[in-house]
C-alpha cells in the first residue's frame, strides 16, 4: 500500500528529543482518532516509517482523498 507524507520529524531529534517524539506520537493518534471516526481501519490507515534521515507520518491514497474533501480542517500543528 502507498502513503502519503502527512507529517516528517528529522531522525536524529526524534531519537534524542522527548519534546519531538511527544509531538509525532500526538500528530500520529490524531490520524488514528480521524481514522476511527470515519469508519476506516487505523492499522491499515496510518503509518510511522522511519526512514535513513527522517521519521515519516503517513496516510493511506483512500484516507487522504476523504482528508483533502471532508469539510473543515484536518491539519493538526
């Protein structure tokens, strides 16, 4: 399955940074809470991929496209 980039931390200060885990972890349960309330699976749904230089929080193509046409704001600074 292909996901969407819907948020990025740099590796090293999410490794060594409280303050930055706390901040992915709760951008994470967010898309998980969205995820749930719209009827989607947030296993299948959401994802943290670390990768080489950055920690990736990703979407699905199928909850980013409700996302992108749901009525409000969904992004979560």
């Amino acid at each position: 399955m292909y996901y969407i980039t819907a948020a990025r931390f740099p590796r090293e200060s999410y490794e060594k940074d409280e303050v930055v885990r706390e901040r992915a972890e709760k951008t994470r349960r967010h898309l998980e809470e969205l995820a749930l309330d719209n009827g989607l699976d947030p296993e299948k749904n959401v994802t943290l991929t670390k990768a080489d230089d950055e920690v990736r929080i990703g979407v699905s193509e199928e909850f980013d496209e409700y996302l992108r046409e749901a009525p409000g704001t969904w992004r979560h600074y």
